[in-house]
C-alpha cells in the first residue's frame, strides 16, 4: 500500500507521471515503423549459381548436387538444405539453426564459392548470396508502358534511370524490370566463313578481350600545361566493332565484321508484361525487413513526378499493386474497433457507476495504458503492425478492470461515512492483492508464446507483448491516478445516485432492475447447481458438441466445420489469374494464349468460350481468377 499513500502524498509527482507517459507514448507511436506484419527474421540464406545454358539435369547433377555437398562440410549451424535445379540456374537454400550468426554463415559460403569454381563447368561466375527474409517482400510496382517507345527503351529507361532514383529512398530494394528486351551488342558467328579463315569461336573471344579495352597510360607535361593520356581502345559505335582485326592472312587483315558482324539488338526475351494488352515493363518495389511499407510508398509516390519531368516524352509511368492501401486499411480498422471498444466500456461504467466523474477517471486508464504499453513495444523492437494493435485492442476491454475495482470499491467504503481520504486508502487497500493476481493471472496466460518457434514466434510474440504492458500499466495506474485523481474528484460526502431529472431517474431505475436481475440468476444458478447430474450433462453436451467442430473422423463420415489455415481470408479488392502453360511452349505462343483470355475477359469473346479456347491449346484446367482492381 506504500504506492498508493506516495500518490496521496505526492499528487503532483504522479500527474508528471501521467504527462510522461501520453507525450513520450506519443512520441514512440510518431516515430515507430507501421506495416501489416511483424519482421519475420528467420535464419535462412539462399545461394543461386547462374550457367545460361545448361539444363536442369545438368544444373542438378554438376552444380546443385556438389554445392549441397561441400556446403555441408564446411558452413557451420546449418539445420537442413533445399535445392531447386531448373535450366540455367540453382537455387540452394539453407535453413540455419535458430540463434546462428547468419553473417559468419554468408561469410563461409562466399570463400567457399570461389574455392569451388574451378570444379564448375567452365566460364561459371561466383553465385549471388541474399540473406532471405520473410518480411522482404513486394509492397508496390512502378508500371512503364508507352504508345510510342519500343519494350527496349522502356526497359533500359526502367533499369538505368528509374532504379538509380528509386535506390536513394531508405529501406528500399528495386530488381531489374520485369518484361521489356535487355539491349545487347551481338556477335553473330558464320561459322563458314570462320572455317574458312581458319578462326574458332576462342580466336574471336580473345580478339574482343585484347581490343576492347581502356587504358590509363598517365601524364605528359609540354610547355607549360599538362595533359592527361589514355589509351582508349573500346569502340564508340556498335558498327566500329566490325574493324577489329582478328588475323592476317597473307599479308591482309581479317577483320571481325568479315566473319561475325555485329548487331545492336537485344538478347533474348524470356518474359513478356502486358498491360491494358500492350507489352510494358515493371519494376517490382521490396522493403527490407526493418523499413516501414507506408514510409517506402509515399516516398516512392514522392519520387515518382520527379522522375516523369524527365522521362523521356510518351513514357508513362504508373504505381500499382499499391500494399499501403490495404496496410492503412487494415490498421485503421483495428484502431476504430480499439475505439468503439473503449467507448461501451466508458458507457457501461457510466451506467453501472451512475457518476460522469467515477467514468472519467476509469476511462483514463485506456488511453495511458495504451501509450505506456506503446513505449514498451519501441523499446522492445517492435512495430506498429495487425498484432500488437489487434492485442492493444484486445486489451482495451481488460484495461479498465483494476480501475473499475479499484473506483467501485471506494465508492462503496465512501458510501459506509467514511472521510474520503480514508474510502481511498481503505477501499484501495482491500483490493490491492486479488487486483495483482488478477492482473498476473491476465498476464500469465500469454507465457505459453516464449515456447513458440518459427514464424508464430515472430507473430504472436509482439501481440502477448502488447497485452502484457499494458495490463501492468493499468495496475500501476490503478494503484496511482485513481487514488490520486478521486481525491479531487470526488465529493466529500457521498451521495447515493449523485445526478438529477431524467438521468438520475435512469440510473436509479437501472440499478432496480439490476439487482432484480441479480438475484433471479442467483436463484436461477443455485437450482441448477443443486441437480448435479442434471448440471454435468448438460456442460458434457456442450464440451462434446463444441468438439464437433473441429473433429474429423472419415468412418463417421464428419469433417470439420471450422476450417484450418495459418492467416484468415483477406478481402484486398484483387483478384488473379494463373495460367499455365504446356511445359516447353515458347514464351511467344504463351502470349498468344494470354492475348486469347483478355480478348476474352474484355467481353470480345464471351466467357462461355474460355473452355473452348483451353481445349484449343490442350491446356490443363485454368485457375479463372482475373487480376484487377
């Protein structure tokens, strides 16, 4: 009772301590990452070796088998491996032991790599190391379609312009375009004419490698100035390469345009992306794992006008597939129920209470244990996000217990002619114990979470932390400012029903009917009780038809009602299609049959005909599920 006779004595120190905990929970709530999700950390790396070229067998039998194998060996804390070998590339993820240093493990596979090149098929580069985490994922793309430029300006503008000003936002990580054809200076070997002139494909390599190259050859002083040299071999135009020399041959030079000439083309395109059903490029838009969605998407919508003042003319440029809708959404819903919450539970102790002042000061609890359990969470790592708001609001309805108590137990102490500082100190200290057991009890019930593993820790953790803070919170504040704040509050002599006209009359009638009410369920209960069989039955049937619901027996022919899945079904206004296509066919021809379903979804064809058109191109059965906002 010490707390509660210190904030007697100190009314001032505990109204600092309140002004403490709503500036700086605001101050932690302004400055905290917003997202729909927790960061997922899990201690995975994943390693992709790149060979154009070679097939998946191969990949699978000269790369990904001997990766597997001498990763094993060598990196430490490694839990298990899975490996996918498709045409020219391997990837490899290992799965590290929790708690492992994911960094020392990056560390490891890199020297190991280039240890084990030699043993690759020739001309294989070093793979690409990326520290997977589940919460890097796409939040936006930026769409770049035109009427007048070709896929190859789009894409070049999309991979040389428009990622180096994405790159300077903070948290952001921007891959190379999706769709459009990558410009590409090709060497197109005649193998006749090579033949002819006695060269092979390594003679004309090494011709490329020898000319083409830059040279910084230093300084030359003459007179008074001094001027810089270089020895710069690489052509200017794509139709100088044509004059490197290659060979002589009885006295003539061979040239490469005589043999290979060159083209500036592209290479060759292994994705299309149609928009509106016309080809375009995208640029997908992840965040790293400790970024805030809506800070890397109004940056994004920040940067983008700056980009299109200097885009090239009958560029358009577009933000799509926009997260930050559905994460303010969602986050608002969860704080509008948190408030509609918080407003029948002021409501109720209004009407039970029967005094707007009692009401005030219970109700006060809500905001500051939220704010309180907020700073508990930024400084815990956490973030705004669905599960510690959705545990906040989980709490509001639990907030108000201790003060309720607290408040009901000095009105009734104030209501025996007690002096009110004595109601306080006497009403506070009969419930100070059962208060905390009650409050630890709340708590307790979130312990099981620390026993989680995997994804469920990094989701439920945040949301038993928020709960946690701010029950302890709420008893702190129930020891503090109710005390406190009744003393100024309320009267110096109690009065029954303090109120007058029609609400007076309200709450009188309501506490009438209240405890009529009360006594019949007494009554009610003990009836019950009193046939014991009769009581076991029915809670056995209860228990048994609730099991119902989730049993699954096939002999029985029951199944279960409740459906299982790890995140419930989400309304994000999108729907998609996936389509899939023969193993093997060009992606050309896969065009052709996208083209047919948009022709189709457009209302040129009518839908009825979709099964005829899958028929056409023995396709296997559609997922019809249209992608649009």
């Amino acid at each position: 009772m010490w707390i509660v006779r210190l904030a007697l004595r100190r009314p001032l120190s505990v109204a600092v301590m309140t002004l403490l905990m709503l500036v700086l929970g605001v101050l932690a709530f302004t400055r905290m990452n917003v997202d729909i999700f927790p960061a997922i950390d899990l201690p995975v790396v994943i390693e992709v070796w790149n060979y154009p070229g070679l097939s998946a067998t191969d990949m699978e039998r000269q790369v990904t088998f001997y990766g597997e194998r001498v990763t094993t060996s060598v990196v430490n804390d490694i839990e298990h491996m899975e490996s996918e070998s498709i045409a020219g590339a391997s990837v490899i993820k290992i799965y590290f032991h929790p708690g492992a240093t994911v960094a020392s493990g990056i560390a490891q596979m890199s020297a190991l790599s280039q240890s084990i090149l030699s043993f690759f098929p020739p001309g294989m580069t070093a793979p690409n190391i990326v520290d997977y985490n589940a919460a890097n994922v796409p939040v936006a793309q930026v769409n770049i379609f035109s009427d007048t430029l070709s896929e190859q300006e789009l894409f070049d503008y999309g991979q040389n312009s428009i990622r180096q000003r994405l790159y300077t936002i903070e948290g952001i990580s921007v891959p190379s375009p999706f769709g459009g054809r990558n410009r590409a200076v090709i060497v197109n070997l005649n193998p006749t004419k090579m033949y002819a002139n006695g060269l092979s494909a390594e003679d004309i390599g090494n011709a490329l490698n020898n000319n083409n190259i830059i040279i910084p050859a230093g300084s030359i002083k003459i007179g008074d100035r001094e001027y810089r040299v270089e020895l710069n071999g690489s052509p200017r135009q794509v139709a100088s390469f044509n004059q490197l020399p290659l060979k002589v041959i009885n006295g003539a030079p061979i040239f490469l345009g005589e043999v290979a000439p060159t083209t500036d083309t592209h290479t060759v395109q292994t994705n299309i992306v149609r928009i509106d059903g016309k080809r375009a490029t995208y640029l997908p838009i992840y965040k790293h794992a400790a970024a805030s969605t809506l800070s890397v998407i109004d940056q994004v919508r920040d940067t983008l006008p700056l980009i299109r003042e200097t885009a090239p003319k009958g560029m358009n440029l577009h933000l799509a597939f926009d997260q930050s809708v559905f994460v303010r959404a969602t986050l608002w819903g969860v704080v509008r129920e948190a408030a509609v919450a918080a407003g029948l539970v002021a409501l109720m102790v209004l009407i039970f209470l029967g005094s707007g002042r009692s009401m005030l000061i219970v109700i006060l609890s809500i905001p500051l244990s939220i704010l309180t359990a907020v700073i508990g969470l930024k400084l815990s790592g956490q973030t705004i996000n669905i599960m510690t708001l959705g545990g906040l609001a989980l709490a509001v309805g639990m907030l108000v217990d201790d003060a309720t108590v607290a408040i009901e137990n000095i009105h009734r102490h104030h209501a025996m002619h007690k002096p009110l500082l004595l109601a306080i100190f006497d009403g506070s200290a009969e419930i100070a114990s059962p208060a905390l057991v009650g409050t630890l009890a709340i708590c307790i019930v979130f312990f099981p979470v620390v026993l989680l593993y995997g994804v469920a820790r990094f989701l439920f953790t945040p949301l038993a932390l928020a709960v946690v803070y701010a029950m302890l919170t709420s008893y702190l504040l129930s020891r503090t400012l109710v005390p406190a704040m009744s003393r100024y509050l309320m009267p110096a002599s109690h009065e029954e029903h303090a109120g007058s006209g029609l609400w007076g009359a309200f709450v009188g009638g309501f506490d009438r009917g209240f405890e009529r009410f009360r006594d019949g369920y007494r009554a009610m209960l003990g009836r019950f009780i009193a046939r014991r069989g009769f009581a076991l039955t029915c809670v056995a049937l209860i228990i048994g038809s609730s099991l119902l619901l989730v049993a699954n027996i096939p002999a029985l022919r029951l199944a279960p009602v409740v459906g299982e899945d790890f995140f419930p079904a989400v309304d994000a206004g999108m729907m998609k299609m996936h389509v899939r296509t023969p193993s093997g066919m060009r992606v050309e021809e896969t065009e052709r049959v996208v083209n047919e379903i948009e022709r189709a979804i457009r209302g040129i064809i009518p839908v009825s005909e979709l099964d005829q058109i899958s028929d056409n191109i023995s396709l296997p059965p559609f997922a019809y599920i249209l992608a649009f906002y």
